[in-house]
C-alpha cells in the first residue's frame, strides 16, 4: 500500500464517509483539490465548515432549511390539504422541479430497513403522526418514495397507518420504473406519474 503524507491520507478517509466514493476516487478528489490555487481550497473548505450552522432542519416537514421554516412550509399559497411524504429532503426539490405539486411535504427520513436499524422508531413515523393531529386539514397523503424492495414495503406499511387515520393515501403512478430510484428521474416521468397517482 501506498504511503501518502497525513493530510492526504487523512482526506481521503474523509472523503470515503460519502457514498459511492472509494479510496481511488478520494484520492483523485485529494488530488484534483491540491491542483487548485489555495484560494479556492479554503473556500472549499470554509463552506464544508459553514455547513452544519448554516443548514438547520425545518421544525414543520424535517428538511434541510436555512430558517426554522422552510420555504414551502413558510408559504401560506400553498394547497392545504395535499401532503406528500418523501424519503430524503433532497427528493423535495426533485419534487418541486416538476411544478406538478402545489402541497406541502414531509421527509421520512429513510425507508424501512430493519437489517441496517431503520424501523418506525428511528425514522420519523412518530413526527408524522404529530404533524397529521395538528393538520387536520390534511385530506390526502401521497407516498413519494421510489418503486424499490425498500420504497415499496415503507410505503405499504405507511399506507396501513394512514388509512386506519382516515386519510385519503395515494402513490406516484406506477410509469417510474421498477426498482428506479426517485432521484434519477426525470421532469416529465416524475410530472406525469404525480398526476396520474393512485389511490392505495
Ligand atoms: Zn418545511
């Protein structure tokens, strides 16, 4: 194994925290930072270190807000009574581009993954309740996760918990992909299969 000097070695065992990213490609990220001029490494550096105070989450729907209410939560031109639960913050703006939902939202946290700890307890289910007997004028919830093994069982056990609260609880139409993740969607697909979703 190769010896790197600490800083190196030390970046590329952070850079492995993310997902995806192996020891080859934390390296390549070490090596392509240190051929930039070490103005922009310190910005680079300075906005990593801003992040954890100047990203909060929003009390109302769980995502990553810069204000205790985010955006849409803030937004009183939004329609009331449509609440669409999604698996991470960053599917609502995944969301949001396709200009096909005018509800608000509420993140999950993750899907239901009991081998890797993530049951009704660790993720947000017991928020989510809250959120439903404060908004009473939440009529219907649709279930925005992807058509995965793990976005389908999440799903079937929210939808389960949904209904038994009186709710109207629909899903995106089934023109995603099986086994597609949200995330990669595009505009249009995603646009159309919230405008043909169905009820569970
Ligand atoms: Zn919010």
């Amino acid at each position: 194994m190769r010896k790197f000097p600490e800083p190196i070695a030390n970046l590329v065992a952070a850079f492995m925290y993310l997902p995806g990213v192996g020891p080859k490609t934390a390296l390549r990220y070490v090596y392509s930072l240190l051929s930039l001029p070490k103005d922009q490494i310190k910005i680079f550096g300075k906005l990593i270190q801003e992040l954890p105070e100047s990203i909060t989450i929003c009390r109302q729907c769980l995502s990553h807000a810069q204000k205790e209410l985010c955006e849409i939560c803030a937004s009183p031109n939004r329609e009331k009574h449509l609440l669409c639960i999604v698996e991470l913050s960053r599917d609502i703006s995944t969301m949001e581009a396709t200009q096909a939902f005018r509800g608000y939202y509420f993140v999950f946290g993750g899907t239901l993954n009991p081998l890797e700890g993530q049951t009704p307890q660790t993720l947000h289910l017991r928020q989510l309740l809250t959120h439903l007997e404060t908004h009473p004028e939440i009529q219907e919830v649709i279930l925005a996760f992807s058509p995965d093994v793990l976005g389908e069982t999440t799903m079937m056990f929210l939808a389960k918990q949904l209904k038994a609260l009186g709710k109207r609880v629909t899903r995106l139409a089934r023109g995603l992909p099986t086994g597609a993740s949200l995330e990669f969607a595009d505009e249009i697909t995603l646009g159309d299969a919230f405008k043909g979703r169905k009820e569970i």
